[in-house]
C-alpha cells in the first residue's frame, strides 16, 4: 500500500487529535441519556484493564444489535475452532446482547473513538492478528491505523448503497485511498461488490448476506405459554424495534385498528428499552392501559398496550403476534433485519426506509413475502389487512420463512474465504456446517 496519503487524511487526523480531550464531554453528554457505560469509559479511549488472551486473535466490529447479530454464528464457530475473538460494539444495547450471548472464549470492548490516540491504543493492546469490521463501519482514523500495519483487515459482510457509492465516488483519490485500506471485502450481493470494486477494493467476494443466516430467535416456552394464555383468544399485533417518533404513528395506527377490533392488543417494543418511561407517558395520554413487561405487570382483560420494555425477548413477542411492524422504517434508522420475525411466523409489514437491510427487504417485497406501508398513514391499513384475513397473514409469513431458509449458506462461504487468514486455528473445512451445505 504505498498510495501517499491525502491532504484530507492529514487534517481529519490532526483535528480528531485535537478534538480527543472533548471527547470526555462527548461521553458525558451521551452517559446522562444512556448511550454509555460510565464504568467503561476507558474503552472508549483505547484503555482496558481486561489482557488480551494468548495466542490468535480475532478482531470483529459490530456498532450495534442488528450487526451484532448478524455476526454472532461466525463468533460461535470461530470459537468453537478454538480461536479466541474480540468483539467490538458502539451501542450499549449490542454491548448487552453480547454479554448475554458471547460463548466461550470471545470476549467484548466498546470500539474507541475514531482518533489516532485512542485507535491506535486499543490496536497496541489487542494486537489482533484478523481484524473485521462489519458492513458500512468506515472510519478514516481506523483505516488509516489499519494500512499502517500487517494485520490482515477485512470489511465482514459489506454493503454500500447507490447513494453512499455516488458519495464516495465524487472523491476518488479520497476513496481510493480509504477502501485501499481493506485487503479483502466480503459483498452481501453482487451489486454491493461491484461498487466496491469500482472505488478500488481489489479482493471482492461475494458469500452472501450472513443476516440470513441468524438463528431462530430463542424463546422460554413457559412465559409464551403464560402470555398466550393472558391474551385469552384476543387478536394481535407487535410494533417492534421502533424508534423516537414511530411510537405516536404506532399508536395512531393503534387508535384507528380499534375501530375494527376493539379487542385488539398492542405490544409495542422499543428499539432502545431506556425509553420506556415516555412511551409510557405517550400511551397514558392517549387514555389506554398499559401493562409492562419489565414490572412483571400481566395483560389484563382492559390491557391496550403490552410494553416490551426487556432485552432478549423478541423472540416471544414474535411467537405471540402473528403481524408485526418492523420499526426504523419511517425514520433515518434504516430499518432493522426481518428474519428473526421470517423464522418467528409473523407476517412483517414495515416503512419504506430500511437501507440498512435492503437487500433482503428487496426480496420480501418482490415476493410478497412482506407488506410495506408507504406513509405513517397506511400503517393501519396494511396491519389491518392481516388481521381480518389471518390465512393471507400465514401464506405470507410462510413466504418469508421460504425465502430466509433459501438465502443461508453465506456463514459457510465466508468461513471458507476466510480461512486462508485464520490458518491452522480456523474451522476446519468438514465442519458441520460445510457438511450441511454439501
């Protein structure tokens, strides 16, 4: 890699270098609103007091839940190989998914702030011998460290949209440079490949999209059977994963269900379950009942709204709702991964922004295996739609179920692309999961 590095490079460095002592502010302001983890402050800096363990090291980055998850079978078999992995988030709600989901011999660190000091204390310490950055994580700081040493770095399950390329590509010396950076990139498609490509990765692979092949959400039998039997025969309905702003369209939406159903139950679960408080408030103000799951509050006959205020449970309220909204489609959050919900059996309507897995919506919507709803205002139609047809609800559940078992295979492909950097401690090719696949 002897591309000199541009004068843009140079400056964002020194000024992140300058900028670093107000991260301290940073980290303050987003800790009042539960964005940090006080006592882990110094991970954001590059800081531990945790060792790195010996011999081979993984390296992952995954920012937040939806990447996390995605990511999760490739810790599982990598550690199961015997290699120890390291894997890095932004969010607090990943951090937790990872604590309660990470096997043995993976480890978890809060990714530092994009800096030279911070990144290149961290990469110091950790000294990874494979490091993997998951999706669209791009960071100039973190590239630049990266092509400065001889580990192996590659971008794990890649996407780019036309709009981001476009961006990219307006600056190609700017972008050359920074893509330049990664030794292999592993495509979610096609598509996504080729302009990565065209902004001069050299090494592209196309393995497919590892969010097909999440596991089925995990749920305790005995809670979905009390639930179920708390709902008493009433129809329906999840919005699940949504952010600031969807909750007044869900409830809206809500409102408007009622008219027709008035039995009908809500159980809304919020993206970040530290807003609970003020759905709550959003939900008395409308002069419904709550019942909330984390006060162990049950669903009563009069209950309007059961608030999934918990982590790790989306697997029940999926079981328990056979038509689901898929919240951060009606806002800039890009939506969230639908195949827990595809393997669930509930039928997913959601809005038109989710970028962040657009590949997959792609499919569903072109197969009728999801429904979306163009407008805050169609929400209640499309649920609507559903709820007075249930079979339609279960071919199209059972149509997105389809298309996620078709679409797996992408762990496998990209255990075997990588295992020329994992050497002798990788999976070994006859894991049961190449023996599945055969």
């Amino acid at each position: 890699m002897a591309d000199r590095r541009p004068l843009v490079f140079t400056l964002y460095r020194g000024l992140a270098r300058a900028l670093t002592p107000l991260f301290n502010l940073l980290f303050w302001f987003r800790s009042r609103s539960g964005k940090e983890v006080p006592t882990r402050k110094g991970e954001r800096f590059g800081r531990t007091a945790t060792g790195r363990p010996a011999g081979s090291l993984v390296w992952i980055h995954a920012a937040s839940v939806g990447e996390t998850m995605s990511v999760l079978p490739l810790v599982e078999d990598l550690t199961a190989s015997g290699q120890q992995v390291l894997l890095t988030t932004v969010t607090v709600t990943a951090a937790e998914l990872a604590q309660s989901r990470l096997p043995q011999g993976a480890l978890h660190q809060f990714m530092p702030f994009d800096a030279p000091g911070p990144v290149s204390r961290f990469l110091d310490h950790w000294a990874p011998d494979l490091a993997m950055v998951v999706e669209s994580e791009i960071w100039p700081c973190l590239f630049d460290e990266m092509r400065a040493r001889q580990t192996p770095f590659v971008l794990l399950n890649g996407r780019l949209s036309d709009r981001s390329y476009r961006s990219w590509a307006r600056f190609p010396r700017i972008s050359g440079y920074l893509f330049r950076c990664l030794d292999l990139v592993l495509a979610q498609s096609a598509a996504d490949g080729e302009r990565f490509r065209l902004l001069g990765c050299g090494n592209v692979s196309t393995p497919g999209n590892l969010k097909y092949d999440a596991p089925e959400p995990a749920v305790d039998e005995d809670q979905a059977a009390a639930l179920r039997a708390q709902t008493a025969g009433r129809p329906v309905w999840l919005a699940a994963l949504t952010h600031p702003g969807e909750d007044e369209i869900v409830l809206e939406a809500h409102g408007r269900l009622c008219e027709e159903f008035p039995e009908l139950l809500l159980i809304l679960v919020p993206r970040h379950p530290a807003r609970a408080d003020d759905i709550a408030g959003l939900i008395e103000n409308r002069g419904l009942r709550t019942a909330r799951r984390s006060l162990e509050q049950a669903i009563e006959t009069d209950t309007d709204v059961y608030l999934g205020d918990t982590l790790g449970e989306m697997g029940l309220f999926y079981r328990l709702a056979p038509v689901t909204f898929l919240g951060g489609s009606f806002n800039d959050a890009g939506g969230h991964n639908p195949v827990e919900a595809a393997l669930s059996g509930s039928a997913l309507v959601t809005g038109p922004r989710v970028a962040n897995a657009r590949a997959v919506y792609k499919d569903f919507w072109s197969r009728q295996a999801s429904l979306k709803a163009e407008l805050p205002e169609n929400l209640a139609e499309r649920i609507g739609s559903l709820l007075r047809d249930p079979e339609k609800a279960r071919v199209q559940a059972e149509t997105a179920r389809a298309l996620v078992e078709a679409g797996r295979g992408a762990l496998v492909e990209t255990l075997r692309v990588l295992q020329p950097m994992l050497g002798k401690t990788g999976p070994a090719p006859d894991n049961p999961l190449s023996r599945e696949r055969a």
